[in-house]
C-alpha cells in the first residue's frame, strides 16, 4: 500500500486532515452519507471527503477564517500539497486534498 511508504509524518497529517475533513462533514453538513478516500498514483495522493448535506458557499467560508479550513489548508500546504473545496448550497461538498509523492524515493 502507498501509505506504508510514507515517512511518518506524512501518514499522521494525512490522519489528521481525514478526521478534521469527517468531523466537518459531520458537524456542519447535516449529510445523510459522507465518503472518506485515499488513493494515489505514482505522483499524487488524493485524500478526499464528499458529503450530500446542505452545502455552502465556498468563497464566504474560506474567506472567514474558519479554523478547521484553515487547519487542514496549511497541514496541505507543509506536505507540499493544495486543498480545494467544491460545494454549493443545497448540493454537498467534497474535500480534496492532493499531495505530490515519489514512490521510487520513499523508503519501504
């Protein structure tokens, strides 16, 4: 598995953006279903988390300063990595964070 290549650090800001993306979901969306996955290729990791609850205005709430947005921004940010938010009111949203990855330089 890709995870069991990633130094450690990695796997436990990739934990961590994956409950603070869940406790989001679970917390503000009001979902009836919401979906956490983890995959990669040999360049990418993708941890992404979809919700089908009220959705919300992306800009407003980036532009906020909501703490557990901006947690989630700079853990990306210091793997190298971007979060990006898709949402709109009424439509669910989804979380999407992509970390660039090496598999050949990571140790086993």
């Amino acid at each position: 598995a890709v995870t069991a290549k990633l130094p450690i650090g990695h796997r436990v800001q990739l934990l961590q953006m994956a409950r603070e993306g869940l406790s989001n979901a679970a917390r503000h969306a009001r979902a009836g279903r919401i979906e956490l996955s983890l995959s990669a290729d040999d360049h990418i990791l993708e941890l992404r988390v979809t919700d089908d609850g009220v959705g919300f205005d992306p800009d407003v709430v980036t532009s906020t300063g909501h703490l557990g947005l901006d947690n989630l921004r700079a853990r990306s940010a210091a793997l190298g990595g971007e979060m990006t938010i898709e949402s709109s009111k009424g439509a669910g949203s989804r979380l999407t964070v992509r970390i660039p990855i090496t598999l050949e330089e990571l140790p086993v």
